[in-house]
C-alpha cells in the first residue's frame, strides 16, 4: 500500500485548506483551553515540545507522551466535530475516492487480524462493539463472517451513524461513556485515542462495558515511530484539535494497565513510515541532502532497501502506526 492510494493527491490539497481553517475557529476560542495532566502517566511536569499553527505541543518529563496542552474542552471538541468542514470534506471527497483500497488494505486486513485474536486469545463470540466506528466497513466487514452474534458500531456522529444504519448496522449514536451494554466480548477503536479530551476516562468505560476476560483492540499512532520522529512539526499527522494525544508503546502499555487492563500484545505494524517521508521529501517539504544514508535508503534504494527498512521499523516497535491488545483481568 502507497499513502497516495488512502490519501488521493489531487484533493489533499483542498483538505489541508479547509483543515487549517478548522483549525484557526478552535483556536479562536483558546481562552477557554484547559490545562491537562498527561494523559498517559497524570504527571504534572512537563516542557515545551513545539508549537504548530497556534496550537501547543508538550513532552510528558516522566513518560515522554507527546501531548496538546492547553488543549479544547470536551464542549468544543464536541462542536467541532459536528461542525467542522474538513471532516466534511474527508466524509464526502477522501473517503469515497479511496474507498475500495480502504476496504482491501486497510479494514480487511484489520477484520483479519482481531479474527486471529479472537482465536489465539479463545474468546467468546457474543458482542463486537467497534467504537468511532465511522462509515461503518470494519463492522461491514465482520459482520460478514458471521462469527459474533452481534456487531455494534458506537458513533456519535449524526452522518456517519446513519450511513452505518444504511448498511444494516446495528448502530448506537452515542459516546461509549453513556452507552450501557454489558457482556461484550470484544471492544475494537481504530485511530480513535489520538483525538480524545481524555483518553483515560475513554479506556476506564471500555473496562467498565467489556466482560471478564474480554479484550480491547485498539490503533493509534506512535510518536517514537519513524516517521513521527523524522518529520515533527512537518509531519500531516500532527496536527490540533484533531490530534491531542501521542503515545509510545510504553506510556500506552502503562496507561492501560492504570485503567486495570493486562497488555497482552503491543505492536507497531505499520507499513507506511518509509513512503510518508519519502514523499515528503520529493516535495520538498523536507530536507534531507545533509543525511546520504537516509537518502540512500529513503530514495536512491527505496524499493528493496526501503522496504527491508520499513519491516525492520515493525520488527523493533519503531513504526509510527500501533496495535494494542489489551484483556479485562
Ligand atoms: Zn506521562
């Protein structure tokens, strides 16, 4: 998989304008910002990261998570959300353009996956909750399979829930926090964590929603990734309010089990790292002529040695995309 294929050139462009101007309403109101704790370790002491279009980024001292503080309150975020005219635009151009690669390179692969660990882990297959769950393809997709004998999607979202409705899911349009089902098997939220007021109070209703012995399966990206760390500020992917929370695989490991989970798997699958810089680099969005060894990896051998590069990231956690596993004790 390319980044061009989920991420079509010709309309990341208007995206990114209308993302900026998203981003300036939010600001607008930064008087009502509030001061966070980490969100993965509740440490107090922090220290400037880096700031970008406004917003500011800090490093946890004690646990190094990557964090927007002051961030939005749960209120704006909320408003947001409902309002802004990016995630229109993702819901209406980006996502249906790209919406068969999606499906094959991203929510098969994933329905996959939690499938595999629902056999290595024996678990029971009574309720499949997928929180954030979007247009609804994952819970599609595994509900195809037949193997649960229900699959929720949790939505909030107006429009997104009633797509997944048209599709014959069965849908909650409700925040996880309010939602009361109990015996679930198995919680699953993809590229969710990363956009929460708070994380904790999020993980602490999963615990409270799941059965003994069930499991969470969550994505997130990893701030310690590649190509987190190589492109900072430069990086598409850092960017407020959408994105207030950066985790690594051990402030995420730590976060989970403060909220009582056990850690049974911790990854970074990621295949995307080495293409992500390299195309920002050919746009010259990124400089990297004082570094050959990058540029003999990134660019002058990036069909094999890159691609070596890139499973040698996932083989090390060192992939900026994440897998979590975690079980109720
Ligand atoms: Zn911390």
């Amino acid at each position: 998989m390319k980044e061009s294929d989920i991420r079509p050139e010709d309309l990341m462009a208007e995206s990114a304008r209308l993302t900026d101007e998203d981003a300036l309403r939010v600001l607008a109101l930064k008087e009502k910002f509030v001061q966070v704790a980490c969100p993965a370790c509740d440490s107090p002491s922090h220290r400037h990261f880096f700031e970008k279009k406004g917003y500011h980024f800090v490093s946890c001292r004690d646990c190094r998570t990557v964090f927007v503080n002051p961030r939005p309150t749960s209120e704006i975020l909320a408003e947001y959300y409902a309002g802004a005219e990016s995630i229109r635009y993702f819901n209406e151009k980006i996502f249906p353009s790209s919406a068969q690669v999606r499906r094959e390179k991203i929510f098969l692969p994933r329905v996959n996956r939690v499938m595999e660990l629902v056999k290595k882990y024996a678990l029971k297959t009574e309720i499949l909750v997928d929180v954030g769950a979007g247009f609804g393809t994952f819970c599609e997709e595994i509900k195809r399979l037949a193997r649960f004998s229900r699959v929720i999607a949790v939505e909030p979202a107006k429009s997104q829930a009633e797509t997944c409705r048209r599709k014959g899911i069965e849908v909650i349009e409700e925040l996880i926090e309010r939602v009361r089902i109990s015996g679930i098997s198995v919680i699953t939220c993809f590229e969710l964590l990363e956009h929460l007021f708070s994380p904790k109070d999020f993980l602490t209703a999963c615990m409270k929603a799941l059965e003994p012995g069930g499991l969470l399966i969550l994505t997130t990206p990893n701030i310690q990734g590649f190509d987190l760390q190589t492109l900072g500020l430069v990086s598409d992917n850092i960017g407020a309010p959408d994105h207030l929370n950066y985790f690594h695989p051990r402030s995420l490991t730590s976060l989970l089990q403060t909220c009582g989970f056990e850690v049974v798997e911790l990854s970074t699958p990621g295949q995307l790292d080495v293409d992500i810089v390299r195309n920002k680099i050919l746009k010259g969005e990124f400089d990297i002529s004082g570094c050959p060894f990058l540029k003999h990896i990134l660019i002058e051998e990036d069909e094999v040695v890159g691609r070596r590069f890139q499973e040698f990231l996932v083989q090390n956690h060192m992939s900026s995309h994440m897998w979590g596993v975690a079980r109720k004790i």
